[in-house]
C-alpha cells in the first residue's frame, strides 16, 4: 500500500500511474514493485510500464534534483525503488523470443557512477536478440579493451551521465585506434547530456538518445555489417 490511505489495486490506470511518480519521488520500492505488478496484471505491456510509468518519473526527480529540491540521499532511494520495477520487467522484456542479433559490450564510463539507463538499454537489448556483457559502472578505457579481447563483441556502448565523464569516452575511442581496432567494432555512446555532434567528435558510430534508438541503431549496424560481410567488403 502507499500509504494508510492508498489502495493501489483500487485506483484507476491514470492515477496509478500517478501516484507511481509520486512514489518514485518518494523512494518508496515496495510500493513501486506493487504498482508495477499490477500494471502487468492488468494487461499493460512491460514496455509502456517502464517509460509511462518509470523512466517519466524520474524524468521528474531529475528535474527537482537539479533545481535543488532534491538531494542525493533522496535521489539514491528513487534510483533504488527504479530498479526495484526494472528487475520486475527486466524478464518480461528479454523474452521476446528474437532472433539472435549479436553480442553487446556494454559500461558506465570511469568516474560515473549512473547506470540506470544503461541498465535499461542493455534490458532493452536482450529483449531484441543481444546477448548482453554488462561492465557496470566507472569503467577505466583498460575494462573496455579487457571485455573486447574477452567477449569478441559486435558493439562496444558507453554510457555517461555527467558533462566532467562524457570526455572519457573519447579515450576509449582513441585507445582503440592507437591498437588498431577501432574499425572492427561498433561504438555506440548514450546518456542524457550527449548528442549527435558529441558523438561524431569523439569518433562513435552513433549516439543513441534512449534505450528504444539504441536498440534500432544496433539493428541497423549490424545488418549493414552482414551486408557488407556477404558483399566480401
Ligand atoms: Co546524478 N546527476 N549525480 N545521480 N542524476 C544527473 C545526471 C544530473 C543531470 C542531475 C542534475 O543536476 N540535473 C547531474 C549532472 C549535471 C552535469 O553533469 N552537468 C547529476 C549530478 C551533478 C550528480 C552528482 C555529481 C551529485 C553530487 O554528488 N553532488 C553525483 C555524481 C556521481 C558520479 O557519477 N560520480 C550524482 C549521483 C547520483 C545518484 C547516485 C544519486 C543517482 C544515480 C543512481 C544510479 O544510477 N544508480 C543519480 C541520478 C538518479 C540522477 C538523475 C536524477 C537521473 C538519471 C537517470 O537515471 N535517469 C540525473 C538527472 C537527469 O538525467 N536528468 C542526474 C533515467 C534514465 C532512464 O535516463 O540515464 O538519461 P538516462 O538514460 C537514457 C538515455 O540517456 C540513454 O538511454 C537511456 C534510457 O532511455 N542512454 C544510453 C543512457 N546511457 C546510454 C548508453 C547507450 C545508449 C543510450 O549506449 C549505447
């Protein structure tokens, strides 16, 4: 329940949805996992749940921690009630049954320690065929090439949240085209301060604007390397 008054199960699909901003707001991880399951129970594909319901609210805490309503404590207990719903759906969105894609390599880059949104691209990529090597977060460039040597992936992604981390990524790029392997892989970078302009500059395939983009992006890579593969190029 979320609160003395509350009855989640008896509130519409709209105020549910509201009072899991609210609860989100609040850090209240119990009450999320409920509201989750019952949007689930309701018919409610995992998908709509995630961005409808999640990722909108803490699109919400993002903006009052940025304006100082919000500090970290509280901002950590809405990460955690988050990823609380996010293991709920996590399952539901990797059965999809895809075809086999390829394999991603996936990390928060050094310094940064956000990975919900990385988390939910590589949710997002096991449920459309990836098989997917999760580095965690504040990776040094020395993890990136440790898990391309390891894995022998098709895409390495970085993700980064702060405007001071988002420049580590270009060190992971250049570290590659110093080994001369740049070119053998895909790189896909993300997170919320980037942009097209910053991926080029740093020397990605492509930035991806959120987990859904990502996904297509990967796709589209991939297929244009079998294309490429079968014309013998
Ligand atoms: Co932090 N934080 N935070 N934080 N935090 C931001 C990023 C900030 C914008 C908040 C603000 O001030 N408005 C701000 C950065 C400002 C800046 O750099 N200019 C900030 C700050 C300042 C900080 C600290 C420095 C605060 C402090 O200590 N004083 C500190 C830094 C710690 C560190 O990393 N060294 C810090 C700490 C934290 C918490 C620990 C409290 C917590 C993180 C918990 C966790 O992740 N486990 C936290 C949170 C939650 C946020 C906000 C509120 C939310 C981030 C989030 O999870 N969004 C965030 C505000 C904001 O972003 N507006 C903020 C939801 C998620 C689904 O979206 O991560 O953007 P996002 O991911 C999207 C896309 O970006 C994209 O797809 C995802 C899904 O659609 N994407 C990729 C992301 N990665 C990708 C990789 C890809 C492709 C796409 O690869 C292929």
């Amino acid at each position: 329940m979320a609160d003395d008054d509350i009855i989640l199960s008896e509130l519409s699909d709209d105020e549910l949805v509201q009072q899991m901003h609210d609860d989100l707001y609040d850090g209240l991880k119990e009450e999320i996992e409920e509201a989750t399951q019952i949007l689930l129970d309701r018919g409610w594909v995992p998908y709509d749940v995630l961005t409808k319901a999640l990722v909108e609210g803490m699109r919400i805490v993002g903006i009052d921690f940025r304006d100082g309503i919000l500090f970290v404590p509280e901002v950590l207990l809405s990460a955690n009630a988050m990823k609380a719903g996010m293991t709920i759906l996590r399952p539901l969105l990797a059965a999809t049954g895809a075809p086999k894609q390829g394999k991603l390599v996936i990390g928060t880059v050094k310094g940064d320690i956000h990975d919900i949104g990385k988390n939910l691209v590589g949710m997002m990529m096991e449920g459309a065929g990836f098989d997917v090597i999760d580095l965690g977060i504040n990776n040094p460039v020395e993890n990136y090439l440790d898990a391309i040597e390891r894995e022998q992936p098709d895409i390495i992604g970085m993700s980064a949240l702060l405007t001071t981390t988002m420049p580590y990524m270009k060190v992971v790029i250049d570290t590659m085209k110093e080994k001369g392997i740049r070119d053998d892989y895909i790189v896909l970078v993300g997170g919320a301060p980037l942009n097209e302009e910053f991926g080029k500059a740093v020397g990605a395939d492509a930035y991806c604007r959120d987990a859904a983009v990502a996904v297509e992006t990967a796709k589209d890579f991939i297929a244009r390397k079998h294309n490429s593969l079968a014309a013998g190029v």
